[in-house]
C-alpha cells in the first residue's frame, strides 16, 4: 500500500501536470503533490509501520520470470523519506524560478520522482531496471531543456555515462536471472544463488561500473560536475541530493550481498579507487572558483567515503553510509539552494567576484555556513555521526591491517581538506569587502528562510540525536552484514 | 534539590540557552540586557560549579547518563557526563576566568553595533558551551564533540571583524590547523575502539589495566593510541609542529585571546592527557616524546617572543611557550603540576590579556609598544595589575606562578638534568620578555601620536574589577600547590586530584635541600634576568632588528616553510589536476568514447535532436535486449 502510492502519487500527479497551462497552478500544484507523498512516506514510518502495509506484490510480465514486487525496508524507509522532504523543500526554494514551459518542468520533476521513489522500494531486478530509466529520463530533459550555455554537452556525456552503466547493469541482471533455478528477477532469488567465484568476478564489475557511475565514484565521475553545473539548480538537487543514492542503494541492495564473494575480493581495489577519489576531488575543490562545481567535487569525496564504508564490510560502515545517505542529501539540497539565490542576485557563481556578503545578508550568511559546516561534518550536526561510524569502519575494514590503517588516514585527509575548501568558500562569499556584485545585495525571502529553517532544523535534531535515523535501519543493516559474512566461510573453504 | 550532581547538565545548558538568547535576539535585545544575559549564564553556570565542587570535595562523583548517542552494534556512545575531582577544577576554571572575561567585555566591546555586541556575546557563550561539553563528557566521543566545538568558536570569533581579509585569514589558519590534529585524535578513538570496545574513560582505562576479559591493549597500542592523541593536543594546544594558528588568532578581540589563551581551548589538549594519564604512563615512548615536544616548544615559542612589538604577540607566544611547559610538565608524569599550572597560568595570562586590553583600548587600537611607553602614570590601576602578572608568570615566590613552574622545573630536574637546564634557561627566557613588554608599555617617555597622549585614560570598572580580581587570584594562586618542602601537607591540589591521578612517580627524588636549593636558583636567575631587563628597557628607544634579531622578529621563517613545503606544493598539485588529468586524461578518455558512440548512433538516429535521439537510441537497445535475452530463455 505505502510504496504503491509513492510511486502512483507523483506518477499521476506528474503526467496531469502535463495538462496544467498556467504556470502558477501548475507550480502551486506540484508542491501539494510533493507534500500529500511526503505525508504518505511520514505515515509509513509511523502508523502504517508494519509488514502488512509496507510491501506489495502483483504480477507483471509473468511469462519472463518478474513482478511487481516492491517493499519499503529500513533503507527503503529513509532514502523515500529524503525523497519525499527533498521535493516539497526544492518546490518551495525555487518558488520565484521562472521557467518556460513550466508544466512540463514541473511534470518531468515529479516524474523523477516516481521514478526515484520505484528504485527505492523495488524488490524486481526488471522492475529495479525499468524505474532506473524512469528516473533517469526525465533527467536528461530537465538538464537539456531547463539547463545552462552549455548543457547539451553536459547532458551528453551524462547520458554517455549513464547509457553505458544501464547496458552494463541489464547485461548483469538478464544474466543472473538466467542463472536463478526459477528464472526469476525477485530479489529474493538473487540472494539465494550461489554463483563461482570466477563468475561473481566478472558480474560484480558489471553492477559496479554502473553503480560507480550513478554515485559517481572516481574515475567515473567526470560526468558529474558538468552536469550539476549545467543542469537548472532544482534539477542539481535532486541530481545530488538523492539520485546519487540510487548508485548507493544498488551496491547495498543489488550488489554485495548477491555476489558477497566478488565484493570481498575487490573491496581493496574499490576502497583504493574511492580512496584516490576523495583526496582528488578535494584537491580539485580547493582549487575550483565555480561554486557549483566546487560543490560537486565535495561531493565526490563525501561520496567516495561512503563506498568506502560499505566495502570495510561492517556493521558500523553500513549504518554509517544508511544514514549519511539521508544527512548528505539534506545538507548539499540545503547548499544549493543558497547558490541559487546567490546566482539568482548576483548573476555569478564565481568565488572571486563575490565577497562582503555578510554585511548585507547577514540571515543568508549564518544559514550558509550552518549546512557548510553540517557538510563538512562538525559535531552536533547531523553529518557527524554518519561520518564518525564510516570512518571507524575504515579501521576495522576486512581487508589487511596495513590497508586499513592507509585507508583511513588518506581517507582522513579528506577531513582537513574539505576544511579548507569550504572555509575557502565561506570567507570569500561572505567576508571581507563588498564587491560591484555585492553592493547591492539583499538577504534571503521568506521562502527561502522557511526552507533553510527546515534544514537547520533537520541538521541539528538529527546531529544531537542520530540514533533516530540509526534505529530505522538497524535491523537492515545487521541482515545485509550478515549476508556479506558468509562470504568470508567461502572464501576458507 | 540537595545534590548538584542531578542538575550538572544545567552547567553547559546555561551558556548554550545564553547563545541562543542572544544569537536570535541580537536584532531586538538592548546592549545591557545582552550583556546582562551573556554574562549571567556563566555566572550562574559557575554558582554551579562551585556547588558541584564541593559536591566532588565531599567525595562524589558521578556519571550522568542522558541518552545514547550512538548505538551500532557493541559500540555504544553514551551522550554522558563525568563529574569527578578533574572535571570539577576545570569547571571552576573555566567558568570562573571566563566570567570574568565576560564582565570585561561588556565595557571593551561596548562600541560595536547592537547585533554585532549580540552575536560577539552569543560566540563567547558557545565558546564556554562547548569547552564545558568537553571537560565533562564521560567518554571520548563527547570529549571530541567539544574539541571541535573550541575550534569552531575559535574560528568565529578570531574572524569576528569579518570585513578585515587577512583576520579573515587568521580564522581559516585557526581552524585547519587544529582540524589536522582533530584528525588524529579522531583515528586515535577508532583505535581505542578496535581494542577496547568502548570510547568511555572507564572501560578504556580499565581494558588498559588489564581488568577486561577478552579485551587487551598490546604495549604498541597504547604507544599509538597515546602518540595520536598527543597530535590532537599539538593542535589545540599549539605544540610544534601545529602552534603557528594561536599567534594569528590575535586578530579576534582581545578578550577573545584571553578567553582562548586562559579559561578555554588550549587547556584542552592538557586536559585530555592529563584525564588520560593512565594510557599515557603506559608508554615510555610517548612521554619522551610529550616531554621533548613541549620543551623544544616552550624554548622556540620565548626565544620568538623576545622580538615581538606586538604586545598581543608577546603574550601569545609566551602561551605557546607556557603550555610547552606544561606538556613538560605531562611528559615527566607530574600530571597534577601540569593541572596546577593550567590554573595559575589561567589566572595570570587572562590578567596579561585583560590588562593587554585596557593599553590597547587607552591607546586607541594600537598594539606595538614601540609607540607607546611612560603609560603606568596614566595607566595606574592596569600597570599594577600587568606588573602582578608579570611577576606570576615570570615565577617569583610567592605568586602563584612560582610554585606551579617550580613543581614542573622539579619534576623535569628529577627526570634528567638536561631537560631541567633548558627548562630553566627557558624560565629564564620568559622572565626578561616579559619584563621587556613591561617596560617598553609602562615605563621610559610616551612615543604615541600627541593625540592619543591627550586620549590616554584609565579604563572603567567593569574592565579593572576584573583586572583586580584577576590580580589577586595570581598572587594567592599558588597556595593550594606548597611543596611539602616548604610546608606538609601543602599541595593540596594534588591530594584532592589524587583519585584521578595517580601521584606523580619520582624517579629519583631528592632531598628537601637541594628542593630549596633549586627554587632558590630559579628565583635567583630570575630576579637577574628582570634587573638586566630594566637597564635594558627602561629607555626604550625604538631600533631595526637586525641578525639573528631578525630571524626571531620574523618566527624563525616557520610560517613561510609551510608554506613552501606543504601549502604551495598542494596548491599546485590541486591545479595540475584540475587542468591537467581531469581535463585531458579522464574527459579525454571519457569524450572518446563518446565520439565513437556518437559516430555509432549517427547511423542510426532518425530525429534531428541529439538529445532525443539517444534517448530513443537508449531504449531501444535495452528492449532490444530484453527480447534477445527472452529468446534465449524461451530455447
């Protein structure tokens, strides 16, 4: 009941958006879209919060082996919760955005947002599939449609890279189902089979060239700041915010617990490479004037951690990344939007044209350097717990001790850097003198403050009290490790 | 209510309450009630501590557990608070001092805007929040939680005149820096945790006595584990190789610096080894280290100082310099003189500070004492004062620095004669700058503007009632420490700490007459070096560095290393892959492969629009595919 209706509630309402001519209705009516899902997603984590009401099945191209088989889980539970806040929030921020079109703009986001909503909760290989490319799809238009100067080069080579993941990961799924007893695409299946090691190799790359697209994990990544550059800000937040948990979502669900002995045995060579990643990243951040991109490279790294996590192969990791997948999606949304009402006044995104704007905006200001800081992980704000359980499970990853020490003090490295760029940031936004930009800055609208204050407030409950996101996923988590474990009694044999 | 131990939270929950109060209200409060507010909370905060105190001198102690703040499997993170003889002296330091500074603050700040008099007083409330979080957090993780929150109030207020790039700058430096040694300490948790299970003082301290079945330190361990603390340490409390961020934080308001300097932040790093110091006895290794550190810290940190003319940057670096002590102090076992001198040099370097304040506000925001001079006729309550805090740090008997330097200086001459020969050259050191910045300031002919000799005044009470106050701590100060050379049963400090630390293991103890022949050396050498400094600065004339001078005026050039071996190297490096590998490698590789798809697909697109067209292209190949696969199936 719940996951259908998160998936039909944005879906109808966006195809009859389609249909709504005028811009303001079809903006006012998006929002009321975005909040009547959030409030079902709020149902189901509370008063619906049981078996009964959390997962579905129907059938659905019966004769090739799927259907339609979808189940909020505890991964489930917050990632369509972060969905749900995420949409309502980028409505709201973006209120005085004007677009042409702006039916199909609005149709196309809630389209994603099906979309998005399917790949959480779906418990079908295909069905997985189909809502990937559901989400994606409107994507593409948004970014080339809605987006900047440059955007069909940028919406090219992110098609480029995400084309190239879907085939990689059809193959991979058309494959093990060809390998379940019941040629079937059930999750459940998956799980059950028990493939050799040799063969695991080869599928896990397939699933996680895909996934390390999605996310994106270096060196697949080039196509990200480019897109998150070009694409219309509301399209970027919901690009970073949450799409790149699908690519997360994928190895957690889909990868390390159907090919646990693959994912064992190349746990080195992704940490190494999301390792090289972080530091990269950072290094580029630092040196990057364009604060959209800047943003984007910090994400890199703060993604790359969490891959890392996953493959430490732990429980502290696990619930590490479950949670960082939410606090990360609030805070960077959180950061966007401050961009661009910063664009939107001042017509540049460069850092070395601003500067002074905490003389004149001073509420923007202290809500900046709030999810700044939240970003970068400081105590008490909701990122910290996340960060601190990721990086402890880099110490006690399941690789050799000397490894995991490296992992984790270059992975550390990423803790200061990401402290330069983004006090970097900050002081150029906001301190020292105003510019010809500047002069005439006003602060924030009332929106915008709304928002802000929503985020600020998520920010700090969730940094003083993590264990409320952490119970959510618990059990998942302990199930996932679980089955991830086994793969080490293989392994001995 | 009858014991205090139940309401501890209210301690730290007052100043946050004081943040929040005026960081929302800064718009529509009024100055005096902003400050009423501000300085409220930590005075009531401190009526607390002292209740707590006597709580803990009655003999309890008590952990206060709230919630979970953290549970994930077997590691579980209490968010709890620790009441026992050591955190309780350091509430009582840091609600006591920073009290003080906020009283100052209401007449030093008075000149700022409304909103910005709010949000100076809102920081300083946080800033005394989170240094409470940290000295009463019950594990490492809570510990660490007010060790960031110091660097981040730090970084708020030394960039608090936000308009100025370079203070700007300084608050950036600040934070980074200490974020390096965050760094460590953060790996030094996960270790504890690997090990130990836990991250609370307790179970950590108890695996390490080996009363934990199934749970062990190995010797290495607890050498890493330590080691990487003492990193944290260097970072917030300005060791080499992480110190040069606290002589830029000058650039806050000075009684930011006292506050920094004094009651908060870089006691921090004391703080942690000193409730640490049963891992740290554990390791040879790391107390030479400690000990080595902190003296090769104090001797580069005085040597800076006798060329400063900026008198805030004098006193930071007698900071660096007395904290290098006080690790020395850590690194020879004598934890209790390191505590003892914490307090002291509390009372003394707030006063410094304070009084500091009061020139530069008589003097019109100048800060180098070459162009001042001759100001104890006008300046009569604030020259006192300086001159008291002169005398306590500079460790004449019977002020209080004196017996907190010399329980260091013995414990350092009992370890090895070398080390006490550095230290007490650097004592020596310490003496003449600062009686050098005494003299320039106070005494000689005036070298300022005609102006500000015409501006020149005593400031009012609310800034010398606390210079007084101040004052008289660092005279008597040092009484709860008497050796029991002089008097039995006189360090009383150290018995009341005693549950917490353990006394400090005398390798070789001496005998009480060379303990009074040492403390009269030391007063001796001392009462020279401010004799010489009065000929040399009583006529201060104003001259270039030169030489040697020069390499000291200008710190050693450490600052430009750092540049040049680690920030410009990095810096280069992030461009060379910005531009480089980013761009032609990776895109390079990546628009390859996108040329040939496109070159593929051309052949078989039929819309015009490129975008359209692979879409179409996309789902086409995947039905494609579905079909083949379904072929394959149906055989």
């Amino acid at each position: 009941m719940i996951p259908v209706l998160l998936i039909l509630l944005p879906l109808l309402t966006g195809l009859v958006t389609f249909f709504i001519k005028d811009e303001k209705t079809a903006r006012s009516w998006a929002l009321l879209a975005s909040i009547a899902t959030l409030a079902v997603s709020l149902l189901g984590l509370t008063v619906m919060n049981d078996a009964t009401h959390l997962a579905h099945k129907a059938q659905w191209l019966q004769t090739i082996g799927s259907s339609f088989s979808v189940k909020v889980d505890g991964m489930g539970q917050l990632l369509c919760l972060l969905t749900a806040i995420s949409f309502p929030l980028i409505f709201l921020s973006t209120w005085h955005s004007n677009y042409k079109k702006a039916n199909n703009f609005f149709a196309l986001m809630l389209l994603g947002q099906a979309g998005l909503m399917g790949v959480f909760v779906a418990m079908d290989a295909l069905l997985f599939y189909f809502f990937w490319e559901l989400a994606l799809i409107p994507m593409y238009f948004l970014a080339s449609q809605w987006g900047g100067e440059k955007r069909i080069k940028a919406t090219f080579k992110f098609f480029i890279y995400t084309f190239v993941g879907s085939v990689l990961m059809l193959i991979g799924i058309l494959y093990l189902q060809s390998k379940t007893p019941d040629h079937s695409f059930a999750l459940q299946s998956f799980y059950n089979l028990s493939l050799p090691k040799g063969t695991q190799n080869w599928v896990f790359w397939l699933f996680f060239v895909a996934f390390a697209i999605k996310m994106p994990v270096w060196p697949f990544h080039t196509w990200q700041p480019d897109a998150y550059e070009q694409s219309p800000t509301a399209t970027t937040m919901v690009l970073s915010g949450i799409m790149v948990k699908m690519g997360l979502l994928g190895v957690i669900r889909w990868l390390m617990p159907v090919l646990p002995v693959a994912s064992y045995q190349n746990g080195d060579m992704v940490m190494s490479m999301a390792v090289v990643g972080i530091v990269y990243a950072s290094l580029i951040a630092i040196r990057s004037d364009d604060i959209k991109r800047l943003i984007a490279y910090s994400s890199i790294a703060h993604i790359g951690l969490m891959c890392m996590a996953l493959f430490a192969e732990n429980k502290s990791g696990m619930q590490g990344v479950m949670i960082q997948m939410f606090n990360h999606g609030i805070n960077i949304i959180g950061l966007w939007i401050m961009v661009e009402v910063i664009e939107r006044q001042y017509g540049t995104r460069k850092l070395s044209e601003l500067g002074g704007l905490a003389q004149k905006a001073p509420v923007m200001a202290i809500f900046f350097v709030i999810v700044a800081l939240a970003n970068i992980a400081l105590p008490l704000t909701n990122a910290f717990a996340g960060e601190f359980l990721m990086f402890n499970s880099l110490l006690s990853a399941k690789t050799s001790y000397l490894y995991a020490i490296l992992f984790t003090v270059f992975a550390g490295l990423g803790i200061i850097l990401a402290a330069v760029y983004t006090l970097n940031m900050i002081r150029k936004i906001f301190f020292g003198e105003l510019t010809a930009l500047t002069a005439n800055a006003q602060d924030i609208k009332l929106n915008e403050k709304l928002v802000m204050g929503i985020i600020v407030i998520l920010v700090f409950w969730f940094g003083v009290y993590p264990q409320a996101l952490l119970n959510i996923t618990d059990e998942l988590s302990q199930v996932l490790v679980n089955k991830m474990e086994i793969s080490h009694l293989l392994r001995k044999q | 209510m009858q014991n205090a131990l139940q309401i501890v939270y209210l301690i730290p929950l007052l100043p946050l309450i004081g943040f929040l109060i005026n960081g929302l209200g800064r718009k529509h409060l009024s100055k005096s009630l902003i400050g009423l507010i501000g300085s409220g909370v930590i005075l009531a905060s401190f009526v607390l501590s002292i209740w707590v105190f006597l709580q803990v001198k009655g003999g309890n102690t008590h952990i206060a557990h709230y919630f979970n703040f953290i549970k994930v499997g077997d590691l579980t993170i209490p968010f709890a608070f620790q009441i026992d003889q050591l955190s309780s002296v350091f509430l009582l330091i840091i609600t006591g001092v920073g009290f003080l500074i906020h009283v100052y603050s209401t007449s030093y700040m008075h000149e700022e805007k409304t909103e910005h008099f709010g949000r100076y007083f809102a920081y300083l409330n946080l800033f005394v929040f989170s240094m409470l979080l940290l000295v009463m957090g019950a594990n490492y993780v809570i510990l660490f939680i007010g060790w960031e929150g110091v660097g981040l109030c730090s970084y708020l207020l030394i960039g608090y005149w936000f308009k100025k790039p370079e203070y700007n700058k300084a608050a950036n430096k600040a934070f980074i820096m200490n974020r390096i040694g965050d760094l460590a300490f953060l790996i030094a948790i996960f270790w504890i945790i690997t090990r130990a299970g836990s991250v609370n003082f307790n179970d950590v301290f108890a695996v390490a006595k080996g009363e934990v079945e199934f749970r062990a330190f190995k010797p290495v361990d607890i050498t890493v584990v330590t080691l990487l603390l003492f990193i944290g340490a260097t970072g917030k409390s300005a060791q080499i190789p992480l110190y040069t961020w606290l002589p830029d934080a000058m650039a806050g308001p000075t009684p930011v610096s006292a506050l920094i300097h004094a009651a908060t932040m870089v006691t921090a790093g004391i703080y942690m080894i000193a409730r640490s110091n049963i891992l740290y006895s554990m390791s040879a290794v790391t107390m030479n280290v400690v000990a080595y550190v902190g003296l090769a810290t104090a001797l580069l940190a005085a040597t800076i100082a006798l060329k400063q003319n900026d008198i805030k940057k004098v006193l930071a670096y007698s900071t660096v310099s007395q904290l290098g002590f006080m690790f020395l102090a850590l690194g020879t076992g004598n934890y209790v003189a390191a505590v003892f001198h914490v307090m002291t040099h509390a009372f003394f370097k707030a006063l410094l500070f304070l009084g500091s304040g009061s020139v530069i506000h008589a003097m019109g925001g100048e800060q180098d004492i070459r162009n001042m001079g001759g100001l104890s006729k006008k300046l009569t309550i604030t020259y006192v004062t300086f001159l008291i805090g002169c005398i306590a740090i500079s460790g004449i008997p019977p002020f209080s620095g004196f017996f907190s330097k010399d329980a260091i200086l013995l414990s350092a001459f009992e370890h090895n004669k070398i080390l006490y020969g550095i230290a007490l050259f650097t004592a020596m050191l310490t003496a003449f700058y600062m009686f050098r910045l005494l003299f320039i300031t106070f005494s000689g002919k005036f070298r300022g503007t005609q102006e500000q000799e015409h501006h020149l005044h005593e400031s009012p009470a609310a800034i010398t009632i606390p210079l007084i106050i101040l004052a008289v701590l660092s005279i008597v100060g040092g009484f709860v420490g008497v050796p029991e050379a002089l008097l039995h049963g006189g360090d009383r400090l150290g018995e009341f700490l005693a549950p917490v630390i353990a006394p400090a293991k005398h390798a070789s103890p001496v005998s009480h007459n060379t303990e009074y022949g040492l403390m009269a050396l030391s007063s001796i050498l001392v009462i020279i070096m401010i004799i010489f400094a009065w000929f040399k600065f009583r006529n201060y004339r104003r001259s270039e560095a030169t030489g040697f001078g020069k390499v000291l005026e200008n710190k050693w050039y450490v600052d430009e290393l750092y540049d040049k071996i680690i920030v410009n190297p990095l810096h280069k490096f992030g461009g060379f892959l910005k531009s480089v590998i980013e761009k032609s490698v990776i895109d390079g590789l990546v628009n390859g492969v996108g040329k040939a798809v496109n070159y593929g697909s051309r052949q078989l697109r039929l819309l015009q629009s490129g975008q359209a067209g692979s879409y179409v292209l996309l789902m086409v190949l995947s039905m494609l595919l579905v079909f083949v696969v379904q072929f394959f199936l149906r055989k």
